[in-house]
C-alpha cells in the first residue's frame, strides 16, 4: 500500500530532473574557431564570433563520403567559405547554424553540441526538399588561432 505514495511521488520530481538536466550553454561558449579532419585533412571549418548578443562568423564544408552506416570513408578540403546566416540556440542546449553560399539553394544547417570547452559535435540537419546523406555526429575541436 505504501507504493502509491512512492510512485507519485516519483512522477512528480521527474519533470523537475529533466529540466535540470537540459543545458546552460549561453552563445559565448560557442565562440571560437571548430574544425573537423579525417585523416590528417580538414574538412570542416565552423568559425564563430559573438558580438551583441548574437553569433556571426562562416563556414566551410568540405566533401564528404560516408558509407550506408554514416561512417565517413573519404573527405576533400573545402574550396569556399560562406556566411554564416542565421543562429540559433535550442534549449536541448545545441546550436542550430545555417551557412549560405553565393547559390541561394545552398544552404547548410548544422547542429553543434558541446561535449567541454574543446570538443564538440557536429551533425547535419536534413534540408528541406534534398534527400538526406546520412552522416554519424563529427567530432570537431575548438582551434587556436594562429599567431
């Protein structure tokens, strides 16, 4: 009989600890320059500058192959660097960024999660209208600047 009180009890604190667990990243913990490599070669370069409260900066991608699992199996270094249009921080605590290139259909969105304050991930969000590749999460690190 001493159950009833127990499970209540329960579902009452369980919304409590899922918002305590939600993230309390601020946009400045973004700020900085991501890269990601395969094999000794960049492939992704995030750069992100805040500045009155929002995120700006660019972006470049480059070529990506990935098996059927989304196992990345070869990349190419990027050509180009686009703008980074717009950003956004979610409260599951990822920063959702959309590049654009000089092509208005070419868009990019990513999600950026923060693992500490020099690693991350990174994974591609579908767009709208193209069929999806699908990638696994890339590990991308905060880089420092050259001198």
């Amino acid at each position: 009989m001493r159950r009833y009180p127990t499970v209540a009890l329960l579902l009452c604190i369980a919304p409590v600890i899922c918002l305590a667990q939600q993230s309390s990243h601020k946009l400045s913990d973004f700020a900085g320059t991501w890269q990601a490599t395969f094999n000794g070669t960049p492939f992704m370069t995030i750069h992100l500058v805040e500045k009155d409260g929002h995120l700006t900066g660019s972006a470049s991608f480059g070529d990506i192959n990935a098996d059927p699992n989304g196992v990345i199996t070869a990349v190419e270094a990027p050509t180009t660097e686009s703008p980074i249009i717009s950003t956004r921080l979610l409260s599951t605590g990822l920063l959702e960024l959309t590049s654009r290139g000089d092509d208005p259909d070419d868009a990019i969105t990513v999600l950026l999660k923060l693992i500490d304050s020099k690693t991350g991930s990174v994974r591609f969000a579908p767009a709208m209208g193209h069929e999806a590749m699908v990638v696994k999460p890339i590990s991308v690190r905060r880089i420092e600047p050259k001198a």
